[in-house]
C-alpha cells in the first residue's frame, strides 16, 4: 500500500488526489493518514539504523560473538 501512497504524492502534482485515489481506489482519508504519519515512520526509521550500527559495533568488538 505504501507504494500506491507514494504514487499519489508523487503524482499529486499533476492530478489531484481526489482523482487519484478514486483511481486508485484508496480512501482519501487513509492517504491523509499515512502523509500526516511520515515524520514518524522518518523517525522510526532513523532510530532503528542508529541501533542497527550500535549492535553491528557490539558484535564486531565481541569477536562476532
């Protein structure tokens, strides 16, 4: 689903959402919902990569173990 979002705001530009998501057929207010959302997916996102690297530097420095 987050592809067909993505598609909707990329394309938004050209053709209004109403169009799109009729199109598309997505419900305009779940569009609205997973755009108000993306700061918090940006966020998430960014903290599961900081922890990522932090367990890649534990196990490195644990001899991988």
């Amino acid at each position: 689903m987050n592809e067909t979002y993505a598609f909707i705001e990329a394309m938004k530009t050209t053709h209004s959402v109403a169009f799109l998501c009729r199109l598309l057929k997505v419900a305009r207010s779940s569009f609205s919902a997973w755009l108000a959302s993306a700061k918090t997916r940006a966020a998430r996102q960014t903290a599961d990569e900081a922890l990522t690297h932090e367990i890649t530097v534990i196990h490195v420095a644990s001899r991988q173990t």
